[in-house]
C-alpha cells in the first residue's frame, strides 16, 4: 500500500541515509512511498552497504518499520532479493526469529513495487 512518507518515516530514512536530501526518486520522478526500497535501490551501494545502513537504526526504528511491513504500510516489492535476505538476517538477529519470519511471509504474498 502506498503512502506519503510521514515525518518519521524521514527521520527512519535520514538516519540509515544521512546523504538523503530529497524525497523523490530518480527513476520514476515520483515521491518516495516506503522507506526500504530507496534505501535499498537509491542509497545503498552493495548488500553490505544496506546492512551498514541498517546497522544504524535503533531497536525502536527497527520495530517501527518492521510494524509498517506487517501491516501493509511499507512495501517490500522493490527492494532485490538479496537485499531482503540481509534485512530478515538482520530482524531475526535483533528482533527475533518471530519477526523475521512474519515479514517474509509478508514478502512472499506482496504484490508490486512503492518506492
């Protein structure tokens, strides 16, 4: 589901890409509509990159993005499969295997692409 990105959303996106200074993206002319994608796709130059982005979330960040993958708010669609892995890792290693195994369930009945 598609959405305009709320203010902590742009902090959550800001902290993982201090470099960020715009909300729109370079492909599709078009704002930005979850997080992950164009952490993913705009900012992160390897998978490696992505975890070090990652890395720089707090817990309370972390809860608050995987809440928005589970409930539809923040799309997966988008982000490569390799991407996906380092970020289940990455939720199953602070959060929980619980966790990661919702938002992968979650991943595979997605539909589409919102950046």
């Amino acid at each position: 589901m598609a959405r305009i990105l709320s203010e902590r959303d742009t902090a959550v996106l800001k902290k993982a890409a201090p470099e960020c200074t715009g909300l729109v993206c370079a492909g599709s002319g078009g704002p930005y509509r979850s997080v992950l994608p164009p952490l993913a796709n705009h900012y992160a130059a390897d998978a490696a990159d992505f975890l070090a982005r990652l890395e720089r979330l707090d817990d309370d960040d972390l809860r608050y993005l995987v809440g928005l993958v589970l409930d539809g708010s923040e799309s997966l669609g988008c982000v490569p499969p390799d991407y996906i892995e380092v970020f289940l890792t990455f939720v199953d290693n602070r959060l929980g295997r619980d966790a990661a195994l919702s938002i992968l369930q979650h991943y595979e009945s997605e539909d589409g692409c919102a950046l």
